[in-house]
C-alpha cells in the first residue's frame, strides 16, 4: 500500500545517506553536515560507525531550514525557529511572527530584485539594438 504525502514527511525511517540528501536537496554534502553541526536538523540518526542517516520526516526540517537559510535568515534565528518549533504549539504565534516578518523581508529584495531585471532589460534591449544595426555605444565613457 503506498503511502501518503504526510506519511512520507511524517516516516522516521532513516534510509538517506549525507550524499543521498544533498543530491535529493541539490545542496553540498558539506552544506547537509554543517546545517546537522549547528543542530539545525532534529533528530538525525547514525550507523553503529556513526553515520549520519536522514529520514523522511529529516528532509521536511531541512526543507524548511534550507528555505529560511535561503531567505537570509542568520543561522541563529533559524536555531531559534527549530528549538520553538520542538517546543509545540504553545509556541506558534512566536514561529508565525519570524515567517510572517522573513516574508516581508524577502518580498522587499524581490522588488528589489524586479527593479534590477527592468534595468538590466532596458540594456539587454539597448545592446541587442547596437549589434543589431551595428551601431556605435554613446553611453560607453571612453
């Protein structure tokens, strides 16, 4: 019987080597320990030869933890998020506030973001144009 979607994230088999998750991630091996290292990943098992083994249910704290780390998010707040997160739901509104503030956070750089691109456009346009009629750059100081 196959299992669901929330019973994949939810399963704690260990089956996932450090170089099985940073390939499943697209990440580095050495960013997969590291993040383990900071304790950014609960509940990673290891071997007998102490092997570090990921779950399912180890790949969704990752996800998160890569995606906040994306985001910017200074590895300390992102320890602050997982031990709040370990704490249970009394902690909720405090987890909210951090998403709810790297959101705005992110959506700022991505206006950011979309300012730069019309500008970059407005040159790629403008030396299309040059090659194009092989015409000579004006705006380039000599």
């Amino acid at each position: 019987m196959k299992k669901t979607k929330k019973e994949e994230v939810l399963d704690k088999t260990p089956k996932y080597t450090v170089k099985d998750v940073a390939k499943i991630m697209n990440v580095s091996a050495h960013t997969v320990r590291y993040y383990d290292n900071e304790g950014l990943i609960p509940f990673v098992s290891r071997t007998e030869s102490n092997i570090r083994m990921f779950s399912d249910y180890d790949l969704s704290w990752f996800r998160i933890v890569h995606c906040l780390r994306a985001t910017d998010l200074s590895i300390n707040d992102i320890r602050k998020y997982i031990e709040l997160c370990l704490k249970g739901n009394k902690t909720i509104l405090q987890r909210a506030k951090i998403i709810f503030a790297q959101e705005k956070i992110l959506e700022e750089n991505l206006k950011n973001l979309q300012s730069q691109m019309k500008i970059l456009q407005k040159k790629k346009k403008y030396y299309k144009d040059l090659l194009k009629n092989k015409s000579n750059d004006i705006w380039n100081p000599l």
